[in-house]
C-alpha cells in the first residue's frame, strides 16, 4: 500500500483526490502531505459532500462530474510537462 511506504523521494507527481466525508480522508490527507514533504510535485483535493467511491458509485452527480474535470484538467497539464 503506497500509503504506508517509508521512503517517498523520488516518485513521479501525484494526483490525491478524497471526500471529506470519506473514512478514509485523514489517510489520504497524510499520505499528500509526505508526499510534499519528499518532494514529490502532489495535487491534493478535497471534495465537499463526497463519500468514499463517490466517482465510480455516484457518476451522475454534481461532485463526481466536478472530480472528473479536475482529474482531466490535471492529466492534460501533467500531459505537457517534460
């Protein structure tokens, strides 16, 4: 589990994407912030309203359909980094 590794330096940018009303909220949190902390270039994103799974359990709704753009807009940005 990615999480619950020692060492994070080196690894390419991550993308963190959570509900705050997720159980596991605090866990991605933490996970974000060693990410920086190692110097790993991270996006965090915290989502109002969502549980967890919302984007595959929950398609249709405003905050899945909000999670997905920021998901593309961040892929095309990475997309373009060399």
């Amino acid at each position: 589990m990615p999480a619950r590794a020692t060492d994070l330096t080196g690894l390419p940018p991550a993308f963190v994407m959570v509900g705050n009303i997720d159980g596991l909220l605090d866990v991605d949190i933490d996970y974000a912030r060693r990410l920086i902390a190692a110097g790993v270039p991270t996006d965090l994103h915290v989502l109002a309203g969502a549980p967890h799974a919302f984007d595959s359990l929950m398609r249709d709704t405003a905050v899945a359909q909000r999670a997905q753009r920021i998901l593309e807009d961040w892929l095309a940005d990475t997309s373009t980094v060399s």
